[in-house]
C-alpha cells in the first residue's frame, strides 16, 4: 500500500460528492481533506482486519472493496461490495476489509482515509 498525501483531480471530485461531505461547509470539508490520506491498494491488499482497532473510515474513490466475515466453517461471507463514492467504517463487528478483484480485475483502487 503507498500513501499518497494529495488527491488528484479525479479523486477530489468522488469525494466531494460523497454522501458523507453533503452536510459539511466548505471549511469542514477542507478540514476533513486536510487530515485525509489516500492509499493505493494493490488487488487483494488487506486494509484491515475483524479486531483492529477503530481509527479511521473510508471513502472508496476508485476500484472496488469487499467488506467481509469468515463465518464459523473457515470460509469468507461477503457483507458489501464498496464502489467509488461509498464510505465505510472499521468497528469490531464489520469483520475484515480487502480488495477485490471481483469488477476490477487486475487494477488497483484508492481510498480515502480519515481520521
């Protein structure tokens, strides 16, 4: 994962529209984007897993996030498929959080972190 401190064009405006930024004034949001950072995800890159501490949400601005649960038998059941524009949120219940391949195969995603 790189860690880039500055958002592009493109990454600037799907977080802009985010559902999240809607209620915020503009110094709120430059706030927000100030203390941001986005993360540049390799295909099946683990952003956290089920018993991290909470710190941060996300706001997916490209490529695809599978939120998931490994239930009681060892295997993986999908909670959300998070597209650009989405956010999400690290708590003890969601589980883990990895990229997905599925509708991006081969390509990286970014995502905003915030604190």
């Amino acid at each position: 994962m790189n860690r880039t401190p500055t958002f592009d064009g493109h990454e600037a405006a799907v977080l802009a529209k985010a559902d999240f930024m809607a209620g915020l004034d503009h110094g709120e949001a430059e706030a927000l984007r100030a203390c941001a950072t986005v993360l540049l995800c390799d295909p099946h890159a683990v952003l956290f897993e089920e018993g991290d501490k909470a710190a941060y949400f996300y706001c997916m601005l490209s490529g695809y996030v599978r939120l998931y649960r490994h239930n009681g038998n060892g295997r993986q059941a999908d909670i959300r498929i998070c597209e650009p524009g989405d956010s999400f949120f690290i708590s003890p219940r969601s589980g883990c959080c990895s990229t997905s391949s599925r509708g991006s195969a081969r390509r990286s995603c970014a995502a905003c972190r915030c604190i």
